[in-house]
C-alpha cells in the first residue's frame, strides 16, 4: 500500500499513460487503496491538468485522454532510455526531419535522467553505428543539448571554433537558433566579439559552455534563421556548401511528397507567381535548401518531381539544368542505339555525397 499522496499519484499517472481503460477495482488492487481514494486521487489529476475520462458501469473505469495542452509524462526506466538513445541517434547525426524542437526534448530528457540511465543511454549510443555519409560531421549530443538550452534560456554561449582552414577562435556569442540543413547543424548566433550575426558549423565547435549570462535577444537581419543561414552560405566562399532556390509549377504539398528526405529542402506555396493553364494560373511553389552535393545530382533530382522549373540560383545549377537539357534533348534526337553504339561509355552523375 502506498500511503504517500504524491507518490502515490505518480504511481495512478504512470499506470493511466498506458493506452487502456482501467476498471476502478483494477486501480484499486494495483495502489492498495479504497476506490473512494483512487476516485478522490483522479480528482487531483484532474485539477492538476490531465485528462481523464470515467466511464460509466458496475466497476467504472478510467482512461487518459488528450488534452488542449501536453501533461508531463511519467517514463519508466525502459521508456526513458529508448526515448533517449533515439534522440541522440537523431542529434548526433543531423538526420532529416530532427529539428531544434528534437534537440530541446533530449536537453530536458538528459538533464533529468538519473546516473544509471545516463551510463545505459552511453553504452547502447557506443555500441551502435549509423550509416552516414562520410562527411565528418557528426556531432557529439551534449554538444547540441548544450546550445539548445542556451537558446532558450537566452543565455551567453562561449566556445571554441576551428574554421574550414584550421584556424582556431574563441568565440562568445549570444545564440539565437540552432538550423538544421539535413546532414549539418548549424548555430546562428550574434558573436559579440565581432559585434555581427555569425553561422557557425556546429561539428567544428568544441567544448561549448553555457556562461550564465542573461540577454535580450536582438533582432535578426532577416525574417528567419533558417533564411539568415541560406543568404550566409552564399555570400561565404570558403564554404563547401551551397544554397539553391527553385520555382516549380506544382502545389507544395505535391512537391514535398516527391523529395527525397536528402535533399533536405523546404516547400513553401508562391502565390504571388502563378504558372500558366487554369484560370489565374495554376499553383507554383518555392524549394529552397542547401546542400554539399554535386548540381549535376540536385538538377537531376529536380526534374524527376515530374514538373516544370526554374532555378533562381545558383548559377552553377542554372548552367548544369540548360547542359543536362540540350544533353538529353539530344539524346532523345538520336534514335535508338545500334550495336556498336550501344558499347561505347556512358557519362554517369555521382549520387549524393559521393
């Protein structure tokens, strides 16, 4: 029997979590108290903001249901630690669709966890190896969990940067947002040592440490980080990424669910430039994104969204979309292959990071 109240609630909370209906005698037997308890117990949970649905009957029962806003949850060790190792495998990696939002569970998830769950979570991360794609950038968790908390504490953030020559900073900086790119994390940051914005590659950041220092966040040069970061990519040369900007003469949603989750772009509808055909002209879209791969892969990968586009930039996928045209222009010219012809090479473009 549980005589403790709040611990005993903790206890009610974490059975209800499971997805099923639980009869009142059922709750009853499991705490060890009267049903009068586990109906005055529900009560509490009630008024502190959980959700939970009785239902009518000779034993009655009850069930967590969703709310208007998200409760705490109560995680046993299993859940906790899967829930953990998942985040980082995502954080450490810069996978596709594991935003700042992802980052930001994992800083509070970590930042609760007890000694044990931490040295499972360490030994489960060491024993598994993603298949990445070669390019050096992963990214230590605590690195990510550390900035994160900084950003929305809207605290001072000091570290160590090594540039793409090798050339190593200290940097103090007030961090603004983390940018995922899909295969890179990046932090946008106002570096108070050179009193502009600045973009830093998070995988060439070492030992980043949260000062304490509270500030008021100042207003970014654009309207988004991740807008910010895509105009930084172009104007820096010494960067071995680069930003694309396309309009395709589709709807957005028939576009992103096209993409390759590599291609790490964002689709957003451009009604203020309607293509040709239906009346008022039918819908286009933006694609924009960044990327390290060859343009001859991203101008291919393009064109087989099955719709009409134009590259805005950059001009290197500008020259690469009218060299691919005229190419396949011609060889749809040609006719059909005699035997002879058949054996001669064939130009390839490289798939992504290769």
């Amino acid at each position: 029997m549980t005589t403790d109240t709040p611990a005993r609630l903790l206890q009610l909370l974490s059975i209800l979590q499971t997805p099923r209906e639980w009869p009142g005698g059922e709750l009853s037997d499991r705490l060890g108290v009267s049903r009068r308890t586990v109906r005055r117990d529900i009560d509490r949970l009630r008024e502190l903001g959980y959700p939970v649905e009785a239902s009518k009957g000779s034993d009655g029962g009850y069930r967590l249901v969703a709310g208007k806003a998200m409760p705490p949850l109560v995680l046993d060790d299993e859940e906790a630690v899967a829930i953990a190792v998942g985040l980082r495998a995502g954080a450490g990696h810069a996978l596709e669709g594991v935003d700042e939002a992802s980052v930001r569970a994992l800083a509070k998830l970590e930042q609760v966890l007890p000694a044990r769950l931490r040295h499972r979570v360490s030994t489960l991360q060491a024993a598994t190896t993603p298949l990445t794609s070669g390019d050096g950038a992963s990214i230590a968790p605590e690195t990510l969990t550390v900035m994160a908390s900084t950003v929305a504490g809207h605290e001072r953030l000091r570290f160590a940067y090594r540039a793409k020559d090798g050339t190593e900073s200290r940097r103090l900086t007030e961090p603004y947002r983390l940018v995922s790119t899909g295969r890179r994390w990046y932090l946008v940051a106002y570096d108070l040592d050179r009193q502009d914005w600045r973009t830093f590659r998070v995988d060439r950041v070492r030992d980043p440490f949260a000062t304490g220092s509270r500030f008021a966040p100042r207003e970014l040069p654009t309207g988004s980080a991740a807008e910010y970061l895509r105009q930084s990519i172009q104007r820096r040369p010494d960067t071995d990424e680069y930003a694309y900007d396309v309009t395709v003469d589709a709807p957005a949603e028939l576009v992103a669910s096209r993409l390759p989750s590599w291609l790490s772009a964002s689709v957003a509808a451009d009604p203020s430039e309607p293509g040709d055909g239906e009346e008022g002209g039918a819908p286009r879209c933006r694609l924009r994104g960044t990327t390290s791969d060859p343009v001859e892969w991203v101008a291919v990968r393009i064109a087989m969204l099955g719709y009409e586009f134009s590259v805005r930039e950059p001009q290197e996928l500008v020259d690469c979309a009218r060299e691919l045209s005229g190419r396949l222009g011609r060889a749809a010219s040609a006719g059909p292959l005699n035997d002879a012809e058949a054996d001669r090479p064939r130009i390839t473009v490289p798939g992504p990071g290769r």
